[in-house]
C-alpha cells in the first residue's frame, strides 16, 4: 500500500503539509513508519499505518477534502 519514499500529506492543526515516507516497518500484523518532514525534539515520530486516510492521506486532494470538514491532524509539539 505505501513504500518508502512515496509522498503522502498531512495536517498539523489543520495547517496541510506534505513529507516522504521512511523508515517502514512491518512487526506481525503492525506495520508503522515515520515521515521525513515530521517530528519533533526527540527525532522523527513513528505513525500506525491505521492513521492512513485519518491522519496522513495519500493524495493532496484527500488531504484538502479532511481540512475542509474541520480535521486538525497533528497536534504541534515541542
């Protein structure tokens, strides 16, 4: 479904941004990875691929579309 180094796009406080995916990780059923333009004091965070089309969308257009009905994304941090 995603792979390293595809873009994908998200919010933080409702505010669009866009980063490549890194660091995919598949552990039995979990399957995390991080986003290069993403994270905080600490380093890069680690997202839960159930945050795919909640949190992190595929396409600018489905980024835009969850802006637009009021989603926050992220919370800033640090």
């Amino acid at each position: 479904m995603i792979e390293n180094g595809q873009r994908v796009y998200y919010l933080i406080n409702g505010v669009l941004f866009s980063g490549r995916i890194m660091d995919l990780e598949c552990v039995g059923n979990k399957q995390t990875f991080s986003i290069d333009s993403y994270g905080g004091c600490e380093g890069q965070f680690v997202i839960d691929i159930d945050q795919l089309h909640q949190r992190v969308f595929l396409s600018i257009q489905e980024a835009e579309a969850a802006a637009a009905q009021g989603e926050q994304g992220f919370m800033a941090s640090c």
